[in-house]
C-alpha cells in the first residue's frame, strides 16, 4: 500500500511534458527522467542529431517521444512547436523552460547583438511558451511549469552579466507566474543547477584553475552531473508538489550554503 502511495505521488503517468534545450546536457536528461517516470515527451531544441539520440534512449526504455528540432529564440516557433505538441499527444500537461545559451564576457565587451542574443532565448522565449501553453493547462485542470535557472539567478559571477541578469529574472518570473496561474491549479517553480559538467562545460572543467576555484567552494567536493537534478525535477512535474509554487531551489552540492573559512 505504501508503495503505491509513494508511486501515485511521484507518478508522470499519463502526462505529456514538453522539454526545450533537450538537445543539451540537462535538458536530454531531464527529458529521459521524465520518461522514466512515466511521462509521454516533446524535445525542442536546436540540434537534430542529439535530440534523435535522445528520443531513441527513450523509446530503448519503453518511453514515448517526438523530437521538434527549432530555433525557439526566434518567437514564431513557439506557436508551432505548442500546436505540434497537441497534436501528437492531445495535450500538455508540464513545461520545461531549458533551452539556453551563454558568452562568457566582460561588461565592457559586451555588444547589443549578443545581449540580445542570449535574452531572446534564456528570457523571451520562456516568458512566450509559458504564455502560450496556458489554454492547453487550462484545458487538462492544470499543469506544471519549470523553469531552468542557475547559481546566477542569484549569485553574482563576473563575465557573464547577460546570462545572469536573464536567469535572474527567471526567478522572478517563476514568481509572477505562479501568483497569476494558482487560480487555475498550474504551479510554477524555478530549479537552479549548480556548478554541473556536460558537453557544454567541458572547456571550463578542462581550465584546472576554474576547476579548483569551484570545488574548494562546492561543500559536496564535486562536481554535479545532469542526473542529480532529475528527482527534483520530477518532484515538481508530479502530484507531490501540487503545494509547492513560486519556489526558487537550487541544486548545488552545498554552493548557496556557504563554505568553511
């Protein structure tokens, strides 16, 4: 009896998740985890081939998906990619905002084209897809949205101002979201990964100086991988977390704690 208890809380059964950046490190293996759990999925993300990898391990699992290869920083994919969704899986029950990008720069270099850049698709187009996704949340009694922050969300880290400044407000709109949408039984909550290694970090773990500077500050002294953050995730997809909003949590080895003198 305990079991099934446990299972219906954490259960993504008959739920359909939408996943952008699943052609990435965090997203593909949220993605999976999804699966896993019994959620039917849709990969948006730019690269084809990874999101074809990505899709064949579900399937090898059992699992069902559908890949949407897109640039989702330009905002007419949205509309597309939200009626694909529908059309495949006959609804849409948990948005996750992953798709993301970074340039690693000072202030002073910065130019418009990569400001714009990196907050049309970390900031834009979430706020976008979430807005128009709610007819479909509506429409199944309510849902789950997920954004994907990061340490700087809230912590301060030189050289990445744009990015920072974009995942901050993540929070924020995580926030907003979830005061407007309780009405309608949608709870929204920003998951903000630590210092993890994927494809896409592997220059910075590479650089042994920054990688020294991260795992004297990380309390966990390691780094984090891409499947430490699926059972939060999972979490705030599934019944368990139906009164858990407006929530920012971090998945961070320990980093947002503090550290020893």
């Amino acid at each position: 009896m305990h079991t099934d208890y446990l299972r219906e809380l954490f259960s993504l059964e008959g739920r359909v998740a939408l996943v952008t950046g699943a052609s990435g490190g965090i997203g593909g293996e949220l993605a999976c985890g999804f699966a896993r759990a019994g959620a039917r999925v849709m990969l948006a993300g730019r690269s084809r081939e990874r999101l074809a990898a990505v899709e064949r391990a579900i399937v090898a699992e059992g699992g069902e998906a559908k890949t949407f290869p897109a640039d989702l920083g330009d905002l007419a994919a949205i509309p597309v990619l939200v009626a694909a969704t529908l059309e495949r899986f006959g609804g849409l029950d948990i948005l996750v905002n992953c798709a993301g990008m970074n340039k690693r720069e000072p202030i002073a270099e910065v130019q418009p084209a990569t400001y714009d850049a990196i907050s049309e698709l970390n900031l834009r187009t979430p706020y976008f897809l979430s807005q128009a996704i709610l007819p479909a949340l509506r429409a199944r009694g309510g849902g789950k949205v997920i954004h994907i922050g990061s340490l700087t969300t809230a912590f301060g880290l030189g050289n990445v101002s744009v990015y920072g400044l974009t995942k901050s407000a993540l929070g924020q709109l995580a926030r907003v979201i979830a005061v407007e949408w309780a009405p309608h039984n949608i709870q929204v909550n920003c998951l903000c990964p630590g210092w993890i290694e994927t494809p896409l970090t592997t220059a910075l773990w590479a650089d042994e100086e920054k990688r020294r500077w991260i795992l004297d500050r990380v309390p966990a002294c390691r780094p984090g991988r891409p499947a430490d953050l699926v059972g939060l995730a999972v979490f705030l997809a599934a019944p368990a977390s139906g009164f858990t909003t407006g929530q920012t949590i971090y998945v961070d080895g320990g980093f947002m704690a503090g550290g020893q003198w």
